[in-house]
C-alpha cells in the first residue's frame, strides 16, 4: 500500500515537471502542504538566532524549566581537574578530548573538522582492532581503547595528536559544471603508549544536539518500519537497524544515536561522552577511562566517585532532551517549495524520512505523541567506498553511516560559523554533503547531478530551509 | 497555534497594502497595530541612544582613568560602567525579535549580542586569575599575559568565544572584569572584586591591560552606535522593520519581551544560578551576569524594565500606542490580567534590584525547588508574564513560541 501511493506520487510529480515546463504555473499552492514548516508540530521555536538550537520546547513545567536551565548550565560549565574548590564540577580527565559538552557542540551546534597543531573544537578519532568484544562492540586497541583522547591534565600524558591532510577531488556535472571535494587522509603523531599504525580508525565531529528527545520517544516500531536490509523492494535502499550494548538494560538493544547508531539511549549516548570525551565517570560508566599502561592517569585523582551525580547526569539528559527544533525558515519561497519536490523526486527522501511518531517519552510527558519531521529515518545505510571509514561498529560495516536527520540544517552556519557536513566535517557546503553520497545513495547523487543548475540549487535551498 | 497557520500565508499575499489600511483610522481614539510597531521601533532607538550615549561616557572616563591611572579616576571608570549597565539591560528586550542584533546571514544582520554580552566568562582567558580558580589557570596564557598577541579591535574580536563559548575576550563583562577584577570574596562580605589601580600603574603588564581595556571598550562603543545607525530613521534595518508585515513586525518585536520574561532573564539568569551555587568556594560567582561587580541585582532589574518598556510602549520620552492598549481593546479582561503580571514584575524585580543584599549571596539563600525566596519569586513573577504576554499575543491573532 504505502508503495503504490509512493508509485502514484512519483508519477504525479514526474507529469507535474513535463506538463509545466515552464516552471511560471507551479505556485505556492500548488506545493506548500498546510503546517509543513513544524517540524515537530507545535513544539518548535521560531528563532533564527545564534541561540536557535538553544531553546527548550513549549509547555514544560515550572520544575521541568528549572531542570533544564541547570542542564544548560551544567552542559556550558567548563569541568576542572580534581582536586579543586569547585567540588560540584571536578573531575576532568584524567585524559580528554574536551573540558565541557559545548567545547564540542558549541551553542548546542555542530562541531568543526579537525585542524592541524589545533586542540579540536568538536572533533574525536575512534580507534579499533579488527572483531568484537564481548558485547559486540568493536574490539579495543592495546593501550588506548576505543577513542583518542588527545589532551590531558596537568602531569598525566595525553594519548596521541592526529593530523590531516586534503587530497583534492575534481568532478563536473553533466551540465558542465565543475566541482571540488576535498578528501581527508588521517594520521598520528606523538603516540605515547605505542604505535598506532594498521589500526581502524573512525574520525567524527560533534553532532547538534536538538530534538533528541523526540528520537529517544519514537517507538522501536516507528525506526524499524523502514527496515530493508536485503533491498526486497528492489529500489536500490535498504535500511539496516543496528542493535548495540545497552548498559543500563544489560542487553542489547536498538541503537539510535551517533554516527553509527551506536548508542541506544540518549542517556547512554550522554553518559558515553562524558566518559570518553571529558574522562568524567557516572552511574554508567564507573570505571576512569585509564587503559594500561597509562599509569598516570590511573594514579590520578579523582573527582568523586561517580564525578558526575546521577542528579546531574539526569538534568543534562532533561536538558538535551527538551531542546527544541527550530521550524522552518523560508518555507514559503517558491525555489525552496520546488526544491521541496525535487528532494522527492530524486528520492533523498528515501532515507531523509519523514512523519514518524513518537511514544510515552520516560524524560519529559510533552514530548508524547507528537508526529515529527527528521528527515531521517534513523537506520544505516551503506554510503559508498568514499565515505567510508572501513570500521564496524556493532552490526554497522564500515561503510555504513546512520542517516542524519536534517532538522536545524539551515541554521548550523548562524549558530556555528560554518557549513562543515558528514561525519568528519570533510563536506565544506550541502552541495558537497550530496555530492558525497555514494553506495545506496548512488542513484539520488547522479539524479542530482543531473538536475539543471537551478533545480540543484533548488534542492539546497530546500535543505537549508529545514 | 492553528491561527498562525491560516495567518502567515494569507498575509504572505496581501503583505503590500496591509500597513497603509490600517494607518487609515487615527481619527478616534482606535490603537492601531501600525501605530504599535511604529511607537516600538522609536521606543528601540531611544533606548539604544541613550545605551550609547552612556557608553560613550564610559569610555571618556576610562580614557582619563588610562591616561591618568589614580584610585579616584579608577572609581570614576567604574561608575561609569555600572550607570551604562542600566541603560543596556533595559534593551536586552530587543533580542530574539529576528533583528540585526542576533541575527545572521541577512544584508542588515548586525550579529553583535556575544560580542556585547556574552557571560559567563572565563576570565583567565583576558588575564591573570588566582591560581585553581578558573579551567584555564596554570595552562593558558592570557591575552594580557602572551606579548606576541597584538591587541587590536580585529584581534579581541576575532578571540571572542575563539576556544569555547566561555573564553569571552569582548564585551560588558570583558571590561567589568578588566575594572573590578575577580570576586574572590564571600557573598556575604558584600563586596565586589578587589582589582587595584595599580593593576594598571606598576604591576605586570599594566600597559597591555590598559590597551585591552581601551580597545576592548572602543569595540562596545562601536558596537551600539551600529545598532544605534540601523534602528535610526531611515537607517538600514528600521527600514526593512517599517516594510514588514504589521502582524509579523508586532510579533517579532513581543517576541523579544517574551523571551527575555520567559527565558533568558528567568530561567539562564536566575534559576541556574540558584541552582548552582556551589561554583568558585561554594559561592555561586561564575553563575552570576554581573559576577565581578556584584550588580547583578541591577542587570535582572533593567532586564525586567525593558521587557515592561515594550508591553507598555514606553520609555523615557517615548509614550505611544503600546502592546497593552492594542490587547485592552480587544480583550479588556486579558489586559486587566497582563497589566497585573507586569505589575508583580515590576515589585518583584525591584526588591531584587534595590536589595541591600548583593545577588550572589541572595541565591545562595535558595533552591530552585522553592519559591519562598526573593529570586525565585521574581522567577515566578516572570513565568506568569511570559504566559501573560503569550496569552495576550493570541487575542491578537499573534502565536509567539
């Protein structure tokens, strides 16, 4: 059924393009679809400020407003080395790649691509042998783990410094139009507990961090629902779910956060960064991120055990939870309405879903039940030998990436300064994100490649405006 | 919520001759929406000029006092600061109203606001600190303290939240920290932070400090006369502002009141810091807006007043058709409500702005979980507004969220 209205739609819209030609007879009626720009129906804010992603959603309690405001300050407060005065925020480290949540998600934003002799604003590099461990997470390497933590307190070394380099990629539209990326090759200087040659490697950069709590309530039915892995319906897409270790439930279960769709529970994906990005430990993850044969940092003290209370851990997880999407911006100019149906048409939709559901959510009553507009649908997907990183993550290949819901966008360059997109910030604008959608993506790529000038940046257009 | 919808692609069409109908009915006593947009964007520029203005005095002052470094001077430079504060807390109501002020990417965006205020700050990042009391201290070199950074308006800009959103180099609380230094002493000592004038005479690197103080407070001043220019007749944004939507123009500009009532002041400048009070010593400093002078009472009062300024379309001598007298007409009885919760504001704001206790010891006095105290009574006061103001906007037709 839900195939068929898709066949019909596509043929509509493929009509639509031949018999109006002249692109003067498509009007806004004809493409704007009532309340499109509320992307999680009434729970959106309408800023278009640099604090866009700062907001928390409509209708929060007193308390629940409180809660949130301490999970802001507690998500913005630099953490300090124990032992110190400020007993209530010690405990960074030993080892690190970052002092607060915003030195990555800066403004609740996305981080930056790693730059050279830089400490990093927003970027990390996992790390791995090849296998499993016994969860089914992937397989750590001697001495450093899972993740390169490349700064340190005072008297304890940190891990290593990574470095990149750019190998230019020269490509043309079929129009004639030409076209740069810029392909990042990683490596490794100043290795303090052994080389790191031959090992996986995974670069990623800080995601934003708004509607999480939508996520966290969608039902596993609503994620699972477009679930191909074999391709049955033969249209190029499949759609994997990944099933992760699940720390708090001691199982495995639905992964739905990350690059990887590695983390199951935004509070585990919270509590995950505070261990492996900030070297804070919590109910979660209790032991220091202290591999041997890192003797100082093993020796080091100690902010407390756990360095992060419950308390807190909870009102960050209210916090990043209740962070509301900003609605649309510009949704009513007609390029961007026309770009809205050439997305379709070229099937970026197919992953870039949208109208999904949410539950009871177990953080905050408000985001119960409330149908949402992602643009993703939350599952892996194989994106092609170029963007691959060629490390497993549980049930993810190396080659596949979780689709990334566009929601907030447009806006990143407000609140962050930049349009850095994909997992490492290798893309420098929209166009080169697609332009770098290889594998199941193959077909939409060409299609857009195909586009005349102005229907492509119809499509950019379009993304922005979400 | 629903009215919204109907509302914007409507007026998308019809947006040209909206504004000249309803400038047609001035001859009773009617309030029109134009008549409200127009008296707000004059009741905007007034208070930036007057924020300029006393900026301006500001910086005369620190220029005697750089150029003459005495305690008497020291303390002039000081006042000075802390009478422009109350000029510009009270246009912080002007934010979040998709102005020049805080936002990007248009031909008029100004996208000053982190550059003005941003807080808290970490201060090590402009200088030195009492060693253990701030992230940075002992492994970061200060501005003030790396000779080979040249202080220019380009370079302070240009290190504004350049590692993270607290390592602030410009701004209000730049300058607060460059005049009174750290507050290292207790809440209820009841005293600012103890910087000698002699920070700026013979210790080290008092011609640097003295550079980065002029600079830093030559990149404010500029700061609010481009805001002062674009809000001016016929300067660059009151013009895009006159040419909107009238109903967009009256949302937008509630909006900012809003935001500041429901959020910013209530919930960033006052909660959290109720809630954190165990920062430096157990005291709470790093939470506080005004953390190094201790006035931080007078920031939540002018907040406050500028949110007041714009219900009530008023402000120095500005006094036109206002927010209030639009939803008085409509909706006598959600007026009589809004006046009521601006009225408790304005009582509860006062006692924290004229209380003979500074704000850093009043929240350590109080837990967010309660509402007994002064501050999270005003946090009270405040929320009710915010549904208030958000109430009233919907007798209009208007959604703010």
């Amino acid at each position: 059924m839900k195939k068929h209205i898709t066949f019909i739609f596509l043929i509509a819209l493929s009509l639509f393009s031949c018999t109006t030609e002249d692109d003067n007879y498509i009007t806004f009626e004809d493409l704007y679809e009532e309340g499109e720009e509320f992307l999680t129906g009434e729970l959106g804010v309408n800023s278009t400020s640099a604090n866009a992603f700062g907001f928390e959603v409509d209708g929060l309690t007193f308390t629940e407003i409180g809660a949130f405001s301490t999970g802001n300050s507690l998500f913005n407060q630099n953490w300090v080395s124990a032992p110190a005065s400020t007993t209530a925020r010690d405990g960074l480290g030993p080892t690190f790649n970052a002092r607060s949540c915003a030195g990555c998600h800066f403004k609740d934003g996305r981080g930056s691509p790693l730059v050279n002799g830089e400490d990093s604003s927003g970027f990390l590099m996992r790390i791995s042998l090849p296998g499993q461990d016994l969860f089914g997470n992937a397989n750590p390497v001697a001495g450093y783990n899972t993740q390169i933590q490349d700064r340190a307190n005072n008297g304890v070394d940190y891990e290593a410094k990574v470095n990149v380099t750019y190998e230019i990629l020269n490509g043309a539209y079929p129009d004639g139009n030409t076209y740069e990326l810029q392909k990042p090759i990683y490596s490794f200087s100043d290795e303090k507990f052994g080389s790191l040659e031959g090992i996986l490697t995974s670069p990623r950069v800080a995601q934003q961090t708004i509607g999480l709590g939508f996520v966290n309530a969608l039902p596993d039915d609503q994620i699972l629902q477009f679930v191909d892995e074999f391709d049955a319906d033969g249209d190029g897409i499949s759609g994997k779910a990944n099933y992760v270790w699940n720390v708090e439930e001691n199982t495995t279960t639905l992964g739905k956060y990350g690059w990887k769709a590695n983390a199951p529970s935004l509070k585990q994906q919270i509590a995950g960064a505070f261990h492996g990005d900030m070297g804070l430990t919590s109910s979660l993850f209790t032991e220091q991120e202290c591999p041997s044969p890192q003797q100082d940092c093993a020796d080091a003290v100690n902010g407390g055990e756990p360095e992060i209370t419950d308390s807190q851990l909870e009102k960050v997880v209210f916090y990043q939870a209740t962070l509301a999407v900003p609605n649309r911006r510009n949704y009513e100019d007609l390029s961007v309405l026309k770009g809205k149906a050439n997305f379709t048409e070229i099937n970026c939709i197919g992953c870039h879903r949208i109208n999904q559901t949410t539950g009871i959510s177990e953080i905050a009553a408000v985001l119960n039940n409330i149908t949402i507009k992602p643009y993703s649908d939350f599952l892996l997907h194989d994106m092609g030998a170029e963007l691959a990183d060629n490390r497993p993550d549980f049930l993810a290949s190396g080659s596949e990436w979780r689709t990334q819901p566009l929601w907030g966008i447009g806006l990143i360059s407000t609140v962050n300064n930049h349009t850095f997109f994909l997992h490492d910030g290798r893309a420098r604008t929209i166009e080169e994100a697609i332009l770098w959608h290889g594998g199941e993506a193959e077909n939409s790529k060409n299609a857009f490649k195909e586009l005349s000038q102005e229907k492509r940046q119809q499509i950019i257009d379009f993304v922005n405006s979400l | 919520m629903k009215k919204f919808l109907v509302l914007l692609p409507f007026s998308f069409f019809v947006f040209a001759c909206s504004n000249d109908d309803e400038n047609n009915s001035s001859s009773n006593d009617e309030i029109t929406a134009a008549s409200v947009v127009e008296n707000y964007a004059n009741l905007v520029y007034e208070s930036y000029s007057d924020s300029y203005d006393a900026a301006v005095l500001m910086q005369t002052a620190i220029t005697t006092f750089t150029e003459t470094p005495t305690e008497d001077n020291f303390t002039a430079a000081k006042d000075a600061w802390l009478s422009a504060r109350e000029y510009y807390g009270q246009t912080e109501a002007y934010r979040e109203t998709n102005g020049p002020i805080d936002t990007e990417g248009e031909s008029w965006s100004i996208g000053n606001e982190g550059q003005m205020n941003a807080w808290p700050i970490d201060e090590s990042y402009i200088d030195y600190v009492l060693t253990g009391t701030e992230s940075y201290a002992g492994d970061y070199n200060s501005i003030i303290g790396d000779e080979t950074y040249s202080i220019t308006e380009e370079a302070l800009a240009g290190s504004n939240e350049g590692v993270d959103d607290k390592s602030i180099s410009t701004g209000w609380h730049a300058i607060e920290f460059l005049l009174w230094g750290q507050d290292n002493t207790a809440p209820a000592e009841d005293l600012p932070g103890q910087r000698s004038y002699t920070d700026y005479t013979i210790a080290e690197n008092a011609d640097r400090r003295a550079q980065y103080l002029t600079v830093v407070t030559n990149l404010l001043v500029n700061d609010l006369n481009d805001l002062v220019s674009t809000w001016n007749e016929g300067g660059t944004y009151r013009t895009v502002f006159e040419a909107l939507d009238t109903d967009t123009a009256l949302q937008q500009a509630i909006n900012g009141a809003f935001f500041i009532a429901g959020d910013e002041l209530s919930s960033e400048r006052m909660i959290a810091p109720v809630d954190s009070t165990d920062g430096i010593d157990a005291s709470g400093q790093e939470d506080e807006h005004s953390c190094f002078s201790d006035n931080t009472q007078r920031d939540v009062y002018a907040n406050a007043q500028g949110v007041l300024n714009v219900i009530y379309g008023s402000y120095s001598t500005i006094n036109g058709a206002s927010f209030i007298d639009l939803v008085k007409q409509t909706d006598p009885a959600q007026a009589a409500t809004l006046e009521a919760a601006a009225s408790l504001v304005a009582t509860r704001a006062a006692l924290i702005g004229d209380n003979a206790q500074p704000f850093d010891y009043l929240i350590t006095q109080e837990t967010s979980d309660s509402t007994d105290g002064p501050v999270m009574q005003c946090v009270v006061a405040l929320f009710d507004l915010a549904n208030e103001i958000s109430a009233s906007a919907s007798v209009l037709g208007i959604n703010l969220n």
